[in-house]
C-alpha cells in the first residue's frame, strides 16, 4: 500500500490540533480545500471533489480524528473517504472510489483488480462467492458445472449464478405403468363350405354286408360301376365343413401410458474460464442452492469417471427407445360347423331314374334293385349327387388384444462430481 503523505499536504496529522494543517498547500484551483480543526477535530474527507485541476492528480486530504480512509488516497477525480466508518487504509481506484477492495475485485478474470497482491480465488474478497474448481479432465469431458438433481422441475441456469447455458438435460428411474388393449370378440363363423359328401353303399339291407364308401363332389351327378355287388342300401356317413373364418370385433382403445422418470438431472456450464488464485483448476463461482455444492463434468455414453477429483458417477439418459404396441384382435379358425343338405342316389348315370333321397347324415334307406345292369363283369351302373350347404352352428374362439414390445433408456449420460 502507499502513503497517502507522499502525495498531498496532511493536516492535523497524528491528532494534534489542526492549526497548521491546511489542506491542498500544492493545490490549484483547490477551492472547497479545508483546513484541519482545532483541537485535532479536522473533518475528514470535506469537499474531497476539490482539486479536480491538480497538477499531478494530487488531491488536498484533511486529516484530524476521522475514523475512516484516515490515509485515504484520492484518485484521478480526486474523491476522498471522508467518514467512512470502515475500510481504513482503503486506497481507491483510478475511478477515485475509497473504502473496502470487495467492490472492486472481479473473481473470475485472473487480474488482481483492487491490487491488493491477491487474485480472484486467493483474494479474501473472493471467498464467500467462489472457490477452486478442480480442473476439468480431458478425453471428452465437459466442466466444471453446477449440477441438480431431482424428482421435481430442474432450476433453470442463469448468469446471476455463474453458470449461465444448460448444457445436459437428462432423467434416471425410468418407470412404465402396464399398457391396456383392445376388447375383443369374434361374429359366428362365415364362408364354411361343404365340398364333400361321403357315402357308403351295401350288399344287404339295413346297411350290412359287402360294402364300399364314396366321396361325392358337391353339386356334380357323379355315375359308378361297381364289380362286387349291387348294392341293396346306401348311407349317408359324412358331409366335412371346410373354411370358413370368424370376423373379430373391436371395442374400446389402446392405452399405451406415457414414460415416467423418477429423477430428473440439469447440469448448467460456460463458467469464466480465466479464474487465478488456484494451485490447479480455476476460480469459478460456488454453486448456489437448490444446485449441489459439488463440481461436476459430463460426456455422453455410459463411461467410467475419470481418474482424479471427479469420482462420483451417475448415469443418466436423454431419451427411450419404445416399442409398446397393442396387437389386434383375432379368432381362431372356425370349429363346430356342420354340413346339411341331401345325398340322392339313381339307377342311371344322369341322376334322373329312381332317386333315393338321404336327409341327414348316418341316414340309412334301401335302394331298389338296378333295372339295366351293365353288360359282366360289371353288377350295377349307377349315379349320385350331392348338394350340402353350411349349417348355422359353430363358433371361434377369441385371440384377446395382448401388449407387445417394451422400452428401453436411450442416450446415455454420465455425470461425474466431485465427493
């Protein structure tokens, strides 16, 4: 620091009483200037905007019992500290501003503002609003930052706390309520056919004896010769369904809840980077509530910390991958159906002569015998027709709507702090 004396008269120095202590001897154009009182009660610091054309910048200073900036020096525009009641030996700037270096120490720029000896960190101006933040490791790495972390909306980032661009915005604790699908059921069956009909032919009556089974295509007269007998009873065995499908039915919707997360994280950055007054790292600001006190860097993917400060890690992701679907409803193939209609045999080949009408399946009648054989080895030439149509039974049974796929964390972060 410097002896204001060197600079300008002092008057009433060392509290004796004033009466030779006229201020601004050296000053030009110093009106205002004011002499030290008697009795060692100078006022101190009046009128201190005098000597604003002093050769040299020098200012009158009165000295006498004042309690503050008692060796105040006055700067360019000649400013005292007249009653300060703090800040003694305070030296003002080039701006003329006395008092205390707090007002005057810039933290972050790694200049010693007050000239004080002591930059930023290492200034004791500093302590209260900055600390040493360990240096950020390279590989990727992203920091310092101010980190938070919780379940409610994340603090915004802002100038005022140091730490002004978000930079990582992500969430931990993915949770998924079950998802909840479609009602489902299925019409009565639709499109059966009835291709077939079978039938088996008898040596005796009441269908006994000798016997053979035909299959008779649907709606075609269908003419046989027969070697073995001429048969004397027919009976319908079966008439098969084929096909058919039942039409699903829909009702309600799909709810495919939305992705919660339990934790939420916002790491804000752009620190100054020019903090001093470290061994290592730099002066940034303190991370101010509801942030944590710690320092953190980040880098996308899920890594291990970095060897050094920074071992505290956290996983967090930016996104999911969702595949949740709801699948449709369906039926099963149809089951249960049936075939009626008629099954009719002929004593000609053209379905025309001495019909014999079948009702229903496992129906027995007697045939008459054939009034125009065939010429040997041949017994009988006969023909038959079949007309079946779907009956109304059957029934599918229901394929319900069923959640399918999952989600999955995307876009892995890991944050790193320090402990």
């Amino acid at each position: 620091m410097v002896d204001d004396s060197e600079y300008g008269s002092v008057a009433g120095s060392a509290g004796r009483g004033g009466n030779s202590g006229v201020a601004g001897a050296s000053s030009h154009g110093g009106g205002n200037s004011v002499t030290g009182g008697a009795n060692g009660t100078g006022v101190s610091g009046g009128f201190g905007t005098s000597g604003a054309t002093a050769h040299g910048g020098f200012s009158s200073v009165a000295g006498g019992f004042g309690t503050s900036g008692a060796t105040g020096r006055a700067g360019n525009s000649g400013v005292s500290g007249g009653f300060g009641t703090s800040g003694a030996t305070g030296q003002a700037g080039n701006n003329g501003a006395s008092g205390s270096t707090s007002s005057g120490e810039n933290c972050t720029n790694g200049i010693d503002d007050d000239h004080d000896g002591a930059a930023d960190c290492a200034d004791t101006d500093c302590v209260a609003g900055f600390m040493c933040a360990p240096p950020t490791p390279g590989g990727g790495w992203v920091g310092p930052l101010s980190f938070w972390s919780g379940s409610g909306s994340p603090p915004a980032c802002t100038n005022e706390s140091g730490f002004p661009t978000e930079v990582a915005n992500a969430s931990s604790g993915l949770s998924v309520a079950p998802s909840s699908c479609y009602s489902c059921e299925c019409g009565s069956p639709q499109g059966v056919s009835c291709q077939v009909g079978a039938l088996t032919i008898f040596s005796g009556d009441a269908c006994f004896g000798v016997n053979r089974t035909l299959n008779i295509v649907q709606g075609e007269c269908v003419a046989f010769l027969s070697q073995t007998m001429d048969p004397a009873s027919v009976r319908w065995e079966n008439a098969p369904p084929a096909g058919g499908a039942c039409i699903p039915k829909t009702s309600g919707s799909a709810v495919i809840p939305p992705v919660q997360w339990d934790n939420r994280m916002r790491a804000c950055g752009d620190a100054p980077p020019n903090g001093a007054g470290c061994g290592i790292g730099s002066c940034v600001a303190r991370p101010k509530a509801p942030f944590a006190k710690q320092f953190c860097v980040y880098q996308r993917g899920d890594l291990a910390c970095p060897a050094g400060s920074y071992s505290d890690r956290s996983v967090y992701f930016g996104g999911v991958n969702d595949t949740r679907t709801c699948t449709d409803c369906g039926c099963t193939p149809p089951f249960g159906t049936s075939c009626t209609g008629t099954l009719k045999m002929f004593t000609d080949i053209f379905c025309g002569v001495d019909e014999t009408n079948l009702s229903s399946v496992s129906e027995c009648s007697a045939l008459a015998p054939d009034p125009t054989p065939p010429d040997l080895p041949y017994l009988t030439l006969r023909s038959a027709l079949y007309n079946g149509s779907p009956g109304s039974d059957g029934s599918c049974a229901t394929q319900s709507s069923r959640a399918e796929g999952g989600v999955w964390e995307s876009d892995p972060i890991t944050v790193c702090c320090t402990p």
